[in-house]
C-alpha cells in the first residue's frame, strides 16, 4: 500500500473530529474575529466595520486595565501557592509513613469536587454572618468581630485565591509525587552516600525529574486560572468595587450584560492572545531549562 | 534508605495530619452543614455539630412536585447526566477512529496538536458566535445543543488519551487481523477496542467528569428546567432568596457526589492519565 493510501485512510479517519472541531470552535472563533471589527450589538447581530477601533478603545480603558492586572495577580499568587503547596505535598507523599496511601487517595477529593461547589462552599464558609471561618477565628480569640471576607475589597480576591488553591494544589501534588517516584532509588542512595544534604539531594537528584511534568502542570494551571470564570461568578460576580473583576467576566459582562457584541468580541480576543503568548514563553522556558538541568 | 531519627518521624506524621485534615475538613463541614438544623446555621458563633439529624435538605431536594425546588433539582441531575453522556458518547465515537489514525500514522500528528491547542481558547472568545448558532439552529436551552458543544471540548483531549493508549498495543496484531482478511473495522471492534478497554474507560471517565463540572456554557445557553444542568441549578440555588445554607449545602453535596465517587474509584487511572499522557506529551 503506498503512503498516500494509507495518509488518505488516516485523514479519513481524522474527518468526523474534525469535521466537529471545524464547526464548533473553528467557525465561531473566525466569527469572533469578525464581530471584533465591528461595533456590532447582541440583537443586531450586523454591525459597522469599525476596523481596530474596539481593540484599540478597550486596550486603553481603566477597565480592561485593572480586570488584567486582577487577572495576572490571580493567576501569578494562585499558581505559585499551587506549585509550592503541590510540591511540599508530594515531597510528604514520597515519605514512608502509615496512612500514606489513604492520604494520597485523599487528594484526588478537591480535585474531583466539582468547580462549582467548591465556590459555593467557599461562599459559605467566608459567609459574613454565619461562616465558618468568622465563627472559628471568633471562638479562637483571632478576631473580635465578625468580618465580611468577600465584601471587602482588601480581601475579596485574597479569599478567591485560597478556594482556588486549595482545589487545585492537590493536582499539582499528585503529578509531582508521580515525578518522584520515577528517581530511581540507587542514584538517590549513591547522593546519600556522597553526603550530599537535602537540599543538595533535592536540587541535584529530584529536580531534574520533577522539572518537566511540573512545567506541564504550570502551563495547564496557568492557561486555566487566566480564563477563571466559574468561581468569580460564583463567590463576587467581579466585586465588590470591581475588586475581583477578572477578564471572563469583563468580557461576559461587556458581550451579555451591556450587549456590546463587537467590543466584547475584541476583548475575548485578547484575552486569547495573551493566553497564548504565556503558553508559548513557557514552552520556551522548558526547552531551555531542559537543557540546563 | 536513610535512616530517620524519630523528631524526623514525628514532623512527618504531624505533616501528613496536617495535610489530611487540610483536605477534608472543607468537604466535611459541607455535609455537617447540609445535616444540620438551621438554627444551628445560624447560631453565633456557629454549633459545629448538629444538635440532632437533619435530613428534610435532602427530603426536599429529591421530592419531585410540580413547583418545587425539588422538581427544578432532580430535572437538572436528569440534564447533566443527559448532556454528559450523549457528550461522552459522541466524544469516543470520534475519538477512536481519529486516535488509532494518529497512533498509526506518525505524519499526521501535527494535526491533534493542532486540535488540542483549542483547550487555550477561553470559552469567553467562542460564546457570542455559539449563542447565535445555536439559536439559529433552535438548539438554545436544549440538551442537545449542549451536548454538542461539550462535544467539541471533550473529543480533542480523548482523542489524546486514548493514542497514548493504541500507541502501547501492538501493530502485529493488526498485520494478523489484515491476513486473516478482516476489514479495518472490523480489526479496530475485535482486536484493538478490547484491547484499549482500559484506556477507554479511563478517557470516558474523564471526559465524564469534565462534562459534569462545565458551567459557563450552561449557563449562558441553558434557561429552565428543559436543559438546566446541575452546576447552573446549584448556582440559582445559591444566588436566590434561600436563607437556609443547609439546602445550598445539600444540593452542594449531592451534585459532588457522583464526581466523588468517580474519582474515589479511579485514583491510580487519573494519576497515570495525568503524568502519562501529560509527560510524554
């Protein structure tokens, strides 16, 4: 059978995905590309070509300034806690102990707990008047008064962080434990009988395992936590103040609440765009730390 | 090994209680929460454990009456299983033809890597252009319309999975099939499926629980008690007029619980899904 049979055949096979992939992501994001270029409502779906108007509008307002800058604070603090909180996890995880696998199958719980509820039982907790985390600082002596931890501008977004991180460092953790587990035990012995310390056998022995997996995971957590919707919409909606405002929900806002189809369209576009270009810088990190490691 | 002096040991066991308890503690009090009276709920400071066992949270979510929480709470369990499965079963129906190509064709991987670079696209940059689709079509607050877009999330990433799965089995086999003159779709259903049923059920898994969790679509596409699912249900129930947290507690903890369960159950399959696929990736 000759090659191109047998690429034809394949292609074939590829058809249906594609042919799925095409209609639903494909075409709505050419579509998406289209309705930013002009001034296009929900309900007139037709609008004027405005040529780069929305982007360059949308680019210099204060809004859009501080939904990225909240954004890039999420993203930065929640996936550095992940990662550090992963790791430590892990390096725990890697110990002989009793209870260690029931510990370790204990992880996979906020990870499976669908995003929603958590959000929802982070709301609870951080409730104003009858939360948990009130009630137990309070009996504690932390506190003398009840505070409203998603009401407050100073803590809204640092209370979104720990719902977060609490979810997804459990993840982060499991991936790593899996990456220390592939050292093989005789280099980590001959580290051992080299009198190399912890620290020397971490940098040195562990690293070169766990830098690869880990770089995956801090794309994927990067790339997830720069879309975050779900539990903004849930905990804040954005606020209060605006405080908690992310780029989702500037551009939900912008497309569904005011209807502005053409400038939410443009908004949604950059968010991709820079979504992108932190997959690619990361990629590139990788590559050339792989080399130095 | 090295051998540990016991204030080591200790630390470790203090640790690993501390993480144990850090893990469970949010989960635990969730159901506390959702058996509790609800004046316990609002006592200040909070009774942390319920005077006595309040179960009408759960009588009244899993009662079906026309107009009542109940019906709006057991029509979205009936949607999300709906949408998540007719999404699975599409996704592997794709899936499978288009992985064993990949897996069997090298040249023409660049073509997945390319699909599954649409998992960076926040869903932000699709919505307004589905929106108009799906009305167009009359696919708006349908289970179908659903469906099909969670269809497109979960098909590139299956796809992945399960050619990291056909790339372990062995191309021999499929020579043998080609002699004994078995059609290829007929060597894909008798040799390879069974084959790749780990895998498979792993993928399925997965994607169940990904459909399971997906809520912006939902609920930007979704409007009452025809295709609501149960992320958007919980989230109404949450955002109403409800002064009880024990029933946003107990529709919290029954919507978790299937993903729970599934995920109790395939602990090992996710970890090596997650690094498997991931690290070789």
């Amino acid at each position: 059978m000759t090659s191109t049979r047998t690429d034809l055949r394949a292609w074939a096979l590829m058809l249906p995905l594609l042919v799925v992939i095409l209609g639903v992501v494909s075409w709505p994001l050419a579509s998406t590309v289209h309705l930013s270029l002009t001034d296009a409502g929900m309900a007139a779906r037709s609008g004027n070509f405005v040529g780069l108007g929305n982007f360059t509008r949308n680019l210099g307002s204060g809004a859009f300034r501080a939904a990225f800058v909240n954004t890039a604070w999420f993203t930065a603090v929640s996936v550095s806690a992940e990662l550090v909180l992963g790791v430590l996890a892990a390096l725990l995880l890697n110990q002989e102990f009793r209870g260690r696998s029931f510990l370790r199958a204990l992880m996979i719980l906020p990870w499976a707990l669908p995003t929603v509820v958590n959000a929802i039982l982070w709301r609870l907790i951080y409730n104003p008047e009858y939360g948990a985390l009130n009630s137990a600082l309070y009996q504690l002596g932390l506190i003398d008064a009840y505070r409203s931890w998603l009401g407050q501008p100073s803590s809204a977004m640092m209370a979104m962080v720990v719902a977060d991180v609490w979810k997804n460092f459990p993840l982060v953790g499991l991936i790593s434990l899996a990456a220390l587990q592939s050292v093989p035990r005789e280099t980590l012995a001959a580290a051992i009988v080299d009198g190399a310390g912890p620290w020397a056998r971490f940098r040195h022995v562990m690293l070169p395992y766990l830098a690869g997996p880990l770089m995956i995971a801090i794309v994927l957590r990067t790339i997830e936590a720069f879309k975050v919707f779900d539990i903004v919409w849930i905990m804040t909606r954005g606020g209060p103040a605006n405080s908690t405002r992310t780029l989702s929900i500037l551009v939900y806002q912008e497309a569904f609440s005011f209807q502005r189809a053409g400038s939410g369209a443009s908004l949604a576009l950059i968010v991709t765009l820079v979504v992108m270009m932190l997959a690619v810088a990361y990629v590139a990190i990788m590559r050339r730390t792989a080399l130095r490691v | 090994m090295e051998r540990r002096s016991p204030a080591f040991t200790l630390f470790v066991y203090a640790a690993a209680a501390l993480l144990g308890v850090c893990l469970v503690l949010p989960i635990f009090w969730l159901f506390v929460m959702s058996v509790s009276p609800a004046s316990d709920l609002a006592a200040k400071p909070l009774r942390w454990w319920p005077e006595h066992l309040d179960l009408s949270r759960y009588r009244l979510l899993l009662t079906w009456a026309e107009n009542t929480t109940g019906k709006d709470f057991l029509s979205a369990l009936r949607n999300s299983l709906t949408v998540a499965g007719m999404a699975v079963a599409a996704a592997l129906a794709v899936a499978v033809p288009a992985a064993w190509a990949v897996s069997r064709r090298p040249s023409i991987e660049w073509s997945l890597q390319v699909l599954i670079m649409t998992y960076m696209l926040p869903p932000v940059a699709l919505a307004v252009p589905l929106y108009m689709g799906l009305a167009a079509l009359g696919l708006l607050n349908s289970v179908f319309g659903l469906a099909l877009i969670y269809l497109s999330i979960l098909a590139p990433f299956t796809t992945w999975l399960l050619k990291s799965g056909f790339d372990a089995i062995p191309r021999d086999l499929e020579a043998a099939a080609a002699i004994d003159g078995a059609r290829l779709d007929q060597t894909l259903r008798i040799v390879i499926l069974p084959l790749a049923a780990p895998v498979l059920s792993t993928a399925a898994l997965f994607a169940l629980l990904l459909a399971w969790d997906e809520f912006f679509y939902a609920l930007l596409f979704t409007a009452d008690q025809r295709a609501k699912t149960v992320t958007v249900a919980i989230a109404d129930i949450a955002g109403g007029r409800i002064a009880d947290y024990g029933l946003i507690a107990a529709a919290g903890v029954l919507a978790a619980l299937p993903p729970l369960l599934i995920g109790a159950l395939m602990q090992r399959a996710i970890v090596a899904g997650l690094t498997g696929g991931g690290v070789k990736g």
